[in-house]
C-alpha cells in the first residue's frame, strides 16, 4: 500500500513493524528463509538481476517472492492500481468463515446483518458489504470512493471517532495472535457503536477478525449486532425513516428495504464469537495503535 500510495509515511510504519517483529528484509522480498535472494531473475543489460525469469514462475509463487513489486515501484502514482471489483461472499477463506461462525452461511442468507469486510492483496483493497450493511449504513460504492479519495478512513464512514481505538485495539490484538504461519486465530467480540444513515448512532456487539494469508495477502472482517432489543427498536426505527424518505426520492433500482429485517442481538446461525481482548498488554496495544496512526492521524 506504501508504494502503491507514494507514501512515506506508511513505509515507516510498515519498516517499524517489521523491525518490532524482527523479520528479516529477505524474508518479506524473496520468500522464505534461506531461499536464493536471486533465485528466478534474469540479468539485464546492465548485469543487474531485474527481470523476472518466467520458467521459474512457480518456484516465485511457492516462496511468496514480491515479483510484482517491480512494476508497482516504476509506475506512477497517478497510474496506480489502488481497488479492485467488489469481493464476493464466495472468495473468502474457509479459516474466516469458521473463525465468525459463518462457515455454512451463504450469501442469500445476509440480507438482515451488518458485515463489512476487507480484503487486501499486494497493495489492492477489495471491499464486502452485505446487503443489510448497504441499505442501512453505508454503500459499497461510498466505501470505495472513500478508499480511492484517501482523504479519511474508511472506518470513519460507519464508526464514531471516540470508537476508533478500540478498533485499533482489535487490530493489534488480531495480530498479536500470530505467533507462527498457519495460525487461525478465533474472532474477537467487542462492545462498540455504529452510525447509520440519517446519523442514528446505536450500541452495538461488534464481531471482529482478522486473517493473514501471507505477508502480501489478508482479509478483515466486522460484523456489527445491535446489543439490546432497545437498540433493535431504534435501527428499525431509524430503517423505516430512511424509507419513507427514499420512496420519495427519485433515485434508481428498487427499494426492498420495507421488507428486509434488522440483525437480531443474538445470532441464531453458526458459532458466537466469544468476548476476547487479552493479548498483548495495554502498553504494546498503545504503542502499536500510534505506529498505525501516526501523527496527525492516518488516511492512507
């Protein structure tokens, strides 16, 4: 992302990262340890190993060698790829899907909850919004304006700013579950709130994962549940005012939203995410939310 978004900043905070983690440079561009450094480049003109070798593609993919770091670090910002199409249901892990307890939900069955997800792979953000999260909090395509502007966060559009660090807090505690590779870590419940259109802001349970493919590739997933049947009242209130509003409204497409159903408190499908927030200590959360902040705040 540092790259693609011409940002120093961002390259800082990942460089520190890295260094907090002690992992080796070689390992983070060429694979794993004790590969050749080399291993799959051909030498340009000039001597210098540059040029990808193509018969040894496969061998690049097995040790997860940043190959397409050559063509991001020449091209322009203004060139950039920084979002790609709309992710779909059916493309997430079966390790998140298990994790939130959404391992048999199909995407026909989200129509009444509120799930955001993200996918980051070498640099390019996919997003996810479930058909409740579209009609009574945000659309895709505002989240996907928002991630191309970069002038705020995307978690700003949904998420009241006094909530803020403690989704950071999720974030570093995600992480922090990953002692070693092949780790899937459970999803953590926490208590947080969400604004909905018309600027409603209610109490809600929100279930948050993380899931590390590999270093170039992952997938964070929010679910947000209203905590109490009052909050439930309010949503549907706060849906049913939208509604009115939008039939008056000229705007394209139809409008199921009178017959779709605010997500439930307690979820009746799959496993509940348990209540989770004792990984690293309230010190190393801290610092870990600054490095990710920085400051002044953070937009890329």
């Amino acid at each position: 992302i540092a790259f693609r978004r011409r940002s120093f900043s961002l390259l800082e905070k990942a460089c520190s990262l890295a260094n907090r983690a002690k992992m080796p440079m070689d390992k983070i561009l060429c694979g794993k340890e004790g590969d050749q450094g080399d291993k799959g480049l051909l030498p340009d003109s000039t001597g210098s190993s540059l040029v990808p070798n193509e018969s040894s593609q496969s061998s690049q993919d097995t040790c997860n060698k940043m190959d397409f770091m050559l063509s991001v670090l020449l091209t322009k910002k203004e060139h950039q790829k920084v979002s790609g199409s709309p992710l779909n249901w059916s493309e997430l892990p079966k390790p998140l899907l298990e994790a939130t307890g959404n391992s048999i939900i199909t995407e026909a069955c989200l129509s009444s909850r509120w799930i955001f997800i993200r996918e980051n792979c070498k640099g390019i953000a996919r997003f996810f919004a479930s058909p409740a999260f579209e009609r009574d909090v945000v659309t895709w395509e505002q989240i996907q304006k928002c991630w191309e502007d970069n002038e705020k966060e995307v978690l700003s559009l949904f998420v009241p700013g006094s909530e803020t660090p403690g989704c950071f807090r999720l974030l570093a505690h995600q992480i922090s579950l990953y002692a070693k590779a092949d780790t899937h870590p459970p999803a953590t419940r926490s208590s947080s709130k969400i604004m909905l259109r018309g600027n409603i802001m209610i109490d809600v349970d929100m279930i948050f994962c993380v899931h590390i493919v590999n270093l170039d590739h992952s997938f964070t997933l929010v679910e947000f549940l209203p905590k109490t049947s009052e909050e439930l009242s309010r949503a549907n209130a706060a849906r049913h005012l939208n509604s009115a509003s939008a039939s008056k409204s000229k705007s394209h497409g139809s409008n199921n939203s009178s017959t779709s159903s605010i997500p439930s408190p307690i979820r009746q499908q799959g496993n509940q995410p348990h209540f989770l927030l004792d990984g690293w200590k309230n010190n190393e959360i801290d610092e870990f939310i600054s490095l990710l902040k920085g400051k002044g705040g953070r937009k890329e």
